[in-house]
C-alpha cells in the first residue's frame, strides 16, 4: 500500500487543487487530502471556513475519487505522515513563487524523517487560482463560479453575504 499525502489549508478548495488530487490519486494506492492546522499559530483565526466546514467541502469535490481520503492534522507534517504511514507528500505547483516557497519545506520535511516530496505542475487553466483571490474576488460580489465546485460557490456567497 503506497500512501501520499496532499496537505494544505483549503480555504477554501478550488478547482486547482481537485485538479491535483485527481491526478495524484492515480499515482498511488490512497491519497490522503490533509488540511493542517494549528489553532495557536498566526492566521489561524483570520480563516474563513472552520475546518470542518473545509472538510466537508472538500470530501464533496472528490466524492467520484474512490482512493482519497479527507482528514486533518495539528502539529508537525512529518509526524502526521509517520501516523499513517505514508511515503510521499504531494504539492501543486503553479510556478516559480510557489516551486522557491516549497523547496525549503521538501528539505526540512526530507530532513525530518525521509518522506519525499512530489511536485506536480498545476495545470495551465488554472496557473492564476488560489484560495485567497478566489475569496477576495468572492467577497466583493465577483463570479468564482469557474474557479472553485458549485457547492463550494454556494458556501463562499453564504459566507460573504452582508
Ligand atoms: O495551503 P498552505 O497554507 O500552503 O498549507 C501549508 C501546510 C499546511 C502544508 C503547512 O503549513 C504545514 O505543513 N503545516 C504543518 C506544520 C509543519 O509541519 N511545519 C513545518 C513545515 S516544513
């Protein structure tokens, strides 16, 4: 059984990482989709979506996947990837911004107990999406309705609505 893991924040998921997570899941026998979160850390509180909301959200988007499972974590990464045993961490990359952000963490996660990161290039019809502009455009009564599933819509004009 060869386990990776895709972590992240999700707040919320966009087409870009379900993208990912597809193409992942066929490259291992499960994928896990972990949202990490540390309730003490800055920026904690500053997230739109509870984790469980982004659970579900993000279960929903990948219902069709037979092989990926939604969880969450607190603490290190690599501890988490030890608990469940898994041997690989995948990452969406959408270019150079993100690939100079990732590498050090590929090295301090290698360092940490040996787990590889896999980097997967986003694909180009969704190289501009992230969660942040994607709740941005949202919260000013913008169209995300291309860039993230319909429920996940659905739960962004929920959110932001006055
Ligand atoms: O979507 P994000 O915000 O880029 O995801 C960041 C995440 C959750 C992958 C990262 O913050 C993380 O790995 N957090 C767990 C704490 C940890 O292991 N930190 C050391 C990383 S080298």
């Amino acid at each position: 059984m060869r386990r990776a893991v895709v972590p992240g924040s999700y707040d919320p998921v966009t087409y870009g990482h379900v993208d990912i997570f597809k193409r992942a899941a066929r490259l291992f026998d499960e994928l896990i989709v972990a949202i990490g979160h540390n309730p003490s850390k800055a920026g904690a509180s500053s997230r739109l979506f509870s984790v469980d909301e982004r659970l579900e959200l993000i279960r929903e988007s990948v219902r069709e996947v037979r092989n990926v499972r939604v969880e969450s974590f607190t603490g290190l990464l690599t501890d988490y990837c030890t608990s469940i045993d898994a041997v690989a961490l995948v990452k969406g990359v959408r270019g150079v911004t993100d690939f100079e952000y990732e590498m050090p963490m590929a090295g301090m996660n290698a360092h940490l107990t040996g787990v590889e990161t896999i980097f997967i290039p986003t694909a180009a019809q969704w190289s501009f999406v992230s969660s942040s502009l994607v709740k941005e455009v949202a919260s000013m009564g913008g169209d995300v309705s291309g860039l993230v599933p319909a429920h996940v819509a659905h739960a962004l004009a929920e959110k932001v609505r006055p």
